[in-house]
C-alpha cells in the first residue's frame, strides 16, 4: 500500500481533565493507508489520544483535520465523522447475549437496514471478511478470545471505515490468536486499504504489522518515526527502554548481574548490523586485519518490515590501539558501536 495522502493532521492537540493536563500539545500527521503504532508508558495519554481521534473524549484545544475537516472544532457532526472510524479494544467489546451475527446486526449502521435480510447479508459478508462466517449462530462464550476479537473487528467494518484504531485489542490474546488477528489487520489494511492507529506495549507487534512508531511520554510524543530506524537508532531513554524489553541481547545485563558472564579485561560490546552495514564478513575481517579477538556471547536478527536487523553482543580483545582501530573500522562499515564495558 503505497501512503502518501494526508488522512489526519493533529496540531497543538490538548486535552485536560480538570486541573489534569494529560495531552500537552501533539503534533502528528497520519497518512492514508499507513499503519501507525503508539507506544509509552501506562498513563502517558495514549488511549486518551485515541479517544480524542474518534471524538470519545473532546479535544480541550488544538485541530484534528480529518480529510481537511477540523473535527475538533465545534458544530461538527460527531456521527458523520464517527462513521469513517472503527474502534477495537482489549476486552472486545461483544454483546454476550447475542450470537455472532446479531452482534454484527444490531451495529448502528446495520439496524437501520430493511429488510432484515439485507443487514442479515451484509453483516455475512462482514464476517467472511474477518473469516467467521460459520461462527455466525454461536454465543460470545463459545468462542477464543482470537474469535472474539474477530466479531469486535466485524462490527468496527461495518460502517466501512477509514481508520480502524486498535488500543490494546491483542493484549489479552495468547501469541498463536495474536498472529491470527495481526494477520487479519495486515490483510484489511492492504486489501481494504483501511489507515490503522494502533496502541500496543508488544513490540512484536510492532515489528510485524507497523510502518511507523510514535512514542508517548508524559502527554507527548517524544520520537518518532519508521520502524526499522527507530528499532536500529532509538534515541529517547523511554524508546530505547520499549525496545531493549523485547531484544534478546538485554540478557547481557542480567548475565553481568547474576555473574554468569565476568567481564575481564577485554571490551564489551553491543553491535547492531543494520541494513547499511557492510556485508557479514566484519567480523572476521576485523580480528584478521587488526589481530584482534572477538568473542560473541550474544547474538539476534530481528526482522522488521521484512528487513534484518542484527545485533551481537561480543567482547574485543587486544592491544589497546588495535581494538581502537578495530572499533573505527566498525563504525566506517555503518556497524553501530555501544561501549557496555571499558576494557
Ligand atoms: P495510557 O493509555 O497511555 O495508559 P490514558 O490516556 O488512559 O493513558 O490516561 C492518561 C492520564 O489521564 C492518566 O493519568 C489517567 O488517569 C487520566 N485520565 C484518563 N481518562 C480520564 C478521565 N476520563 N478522567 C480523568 N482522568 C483521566
Ligand atoms: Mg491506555
């Protein structure tokens, strides 16, 4: 999916609860047909900030411009703009007393249909569109959080929406139903071409689905940007805390701590391989060139956007100014150096 059109432009957004100012001023462009992720800490605003894009909360100042309409501005008319938003959230959100397709039937947008059979068809296409159509006579309760999850995101369709915004949505979910559903809103968003917002604390989720981060701090967005760079070259402590929580190579403290790895007198270091880095043979190319010894203790690729990002933790051993060089030969191969322990 290409993305290249402006869908919603945020300005100077605010939001307060009383004397509790929880959104302070952002600023952020959505593109049609991207996927954006929202990271940060509990109680950093974001749910807040999604509520905000679908009217659930007013804005306290500050313009949402969706497809050139300030919808934060008065007089606007909150359920034509409702409309070209669906919402999906942790606990789904499904009426238990209905089955699946009176579920999908009972949205407002299908229960003003006539006949009955016609919202009855539609809300079937709805359900093959998120592969549940044979669920449709069940109950909520006989069916997997994934199931469920599927029905929350049929209704979120059924007003054929611009914009899905996901909080949470496979936070509750075990991680077989968690790639079921990311593989269900990949597939809308390049079929359909539906624009989804979504807030996650997974960042396997982020690498899998997202083509932007946007991370949140205390009502603002700190950093920003796409995936592969922030995951490469995260610049806040915050960003740099989200991602080192889902990297193998964060072990590497917890083996220093626990003693099961002595750093001696050798240095210690993080490198991450990124898609500029020269070639594999750095590694080797360094111990022969600089007759220094590197020693991998740790090592992971990741794959993000379908591109690697490599990291190894590994100790360099030498005379002082041959792993200077070493290191420098690094750095001119686009091999991104982190200092974990001075020799
Ligand atoms: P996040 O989703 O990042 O965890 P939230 O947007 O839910 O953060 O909340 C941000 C802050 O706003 C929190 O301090 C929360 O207690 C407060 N807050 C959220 N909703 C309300 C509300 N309706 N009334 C008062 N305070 C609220
Ligand atoms: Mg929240």
């Amino acid at each position: 999916m290409s993305v290249t059109k402006e869908l919603i432009v945020v300005k100077d957004l605010h939001k307060n609860f009383g004397d509790l100012e929880v959104l302070k001023g952002i600023d952020q462009t959505i593109h049609q047909g991207e996927v954006v992720s929202i990271i940060g800490p509990s109680g950093s605003g974001k749910s807040t900030f999604l509520r905000c894009l679908n009217l659930l909360e007013k804005p306290s100042s500050g313009q949402i411009i969706f497809e050139g309409i300030d919808i934060a501005a008065e007089n606007v008319d909150i359920d034509t703009h409702r409309k070209k938003i669906g919402m999906i959230f942790q606990h789904f959100n499904v009426f238990p007393h209905l089955t699946v397709l009176e579920n999908i039937t009972i949205t407002p947008i299908l229960e003003l249909k006539t006949p009955k059979a016609q919202a009855e068809k539609e809300a079937i296409e709805l359900l093959k569109k998120v592969g549940l159509e044979d669920k449709k006579d069940e109950y909520p309760r006989k069916l997997s959080g994934g199931q469920k999850q599927r029905v929350a995101i049929a209704r979120a369709l059924s007003n054929n929406p611009k914009v899905l915004l996901s909080d949470e949505a496979t936070s509750a979910l075990d991680p077989d139903a968690t790639e079921s559903i990311l593989k269900l809103l990949r597939d809308l968003n390049k079929r359909l071409g539906i624009t989804i917002i979504l807030i996650t604390h997974e960042m396997s989720v982020i690498k899998s689905i997202a083509n932007r981060v946007a991370v949140m701090e205390n009502g603002k967005v700190v950093e920003e940007g796409d995936v592969y760079d922030i995951f490469a070259n995260p610049k806040e402590e915050i960003t740099k805390k989200f991602i080192n929580s889902s990297s193998a190579l964060s072990n590497i403290t917890k083996l220093i701590e626990n003693k099961t790895i002595i750093p001696t007198d050798s240095k210690l270091v993080k490198l991450t391989f990124t898609r500029d880095s020269v070639g594999s043979a750095t590694i080797s190319k360094i111990s022969r060139e600089y007759n220094v010894d590197v020693n991998i203790l740790l090592a992971n690729v990741d794959v993000i956007n379908a591109d690697a990002l490599g990291g190894i933790i590994a100790s360099i051993e030498g005379a002082k100014e041959n792993v200077q060089r070493a290191i420098d030969f690094l750095h001119e191969s686009n091999v991104k150096v982190e200092v974990i322990h001075h020799a």
